[in-house]
C-alpha cells in the first residue's frame, strides 16, 4: 500500500506535534515552531505569535485523541473536523509541488490547517483500513505515537532515543 505523497506528509507532521508533547515538551517556543513549519515544508499563513503558538499547542490533545482512536470513533472525528473547519477539498498546484489536496484556504489559522490536513489524511487510511500503521511507541515509560508506513512495518519505538534506549537495555538483559 502507497500513500499519497500529501498523506504520508501530513502524517509524519501530526505524529511529530503530538509526540512533541511528550517530556519534555518541545514545542514551548515560537522558535520551535518556526523549526516544524519549516521542516514539514508548511506554506500559507504563519504568525509567528503566541496566539499561533497557543492555538497549536491546544491541537496536540485532539490529534492525539484522532490517532490513536478506534476506526469508527477516528471516522466520527474526521467528520466533525472537517465540518468543523467547512473543509471543501480542491486540488492545487504550487510551488514545487505537483498536485495535491487543500481542504482549507492558504490564509486560514495553521492550527486549523493542521487539523484539517491531518484529517485529509486520516481520510486515506480509514479507507484503506490501515490505521494499525498508528501504534504507541514499545517503549514502556514512553506514550509517544510510532507511525510506520513501511513496507515491511518494522517500526516500535517513536524516536531514535527510544529505539536506542530500548536497544541497549536489551543487550544488557543478554549479558546478565
Ligand atoms: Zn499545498
Ligand atoms: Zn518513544
């Protein structure tokens, strides 16, 4: 199963908000924010406040919830985001990218965009049934989210510093 390219980006950024809510939080500073806009390739409206950043930050709970939810409770959520925010998808071309899927206009809040998106996304894997690519990271004291849209699914651990955690404890397990 392939995911549209705008799925798989939209996918990667919510996961990484959510997970930024974990200890210790790292979306606490507009900077930080600056740094997700620019790494997930965000374009549109960006305040730059602490409005923005508030409104943000509020989103983490509500995509945690749309993420880890069952199929037809993430169903019920998708629905009343997208009526929500009165998403009316079009497809667009700009900048580098070829054709992909706006819900909402370029100009509305990146809390609202996010949402949205998140849930265009969430939109291909409902339908494809493949919401168990979304799982909480192996990691026993960590409640991160692992998203893992691999071939071979292979993912556990929602960082690096998880899987390496994990890693060593397991090899020192071995030498005992
Ligand atoms: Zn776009
Ligand atoms: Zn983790």
């Amino acid at each position: 199963m392939i995911f549209a390219h705008d799925t798989v980006v939209a996918m990667i950024s919510a996961v990484e908000l959510v997970n930024s809510a974990e200890e210790p939080d790292t979306m606490t500073e507009i900077a930080q924010l600056d740094q997700f806009f620019v790494t997930h390739a965000y374009t549109g409206t960006h305040a730059r406040d602490d409005a923005e950043l508030a409104a943000v930050r509020a989103q983490r709970g509500p995509l945690r919830a749309l993420l880890t939810a069952d199929r037809d409770t993430a169903v019920e959520l998708v629905n009343e985001i997208l009526a929500a925010h009165h998403a009316v998808p079009r497809l667009v071309r700009h900048d580098a990218l070829d054709y992909h899927i706006h819900a909402v206009p370029p100009d509305a809040p990146l809390d609202v965009r996010i949402a949205v998106e998140t849930a265009m996304a969430m939109i291909d894997l409902i339908r494809a049934d493949e919401l168990g690519r979304l799982d909480i990271c192996a990691d026993q004291a960590c409640e991160g989210i692992v998203l893992d849209l691999s071939r071979n699914r292979s993912r556990r651990y929602c960082s690096t510093a998880c899987g390496n955690r994990n890693a060593v404890a397991a090899y020192r397990a071995r030498k005992r």
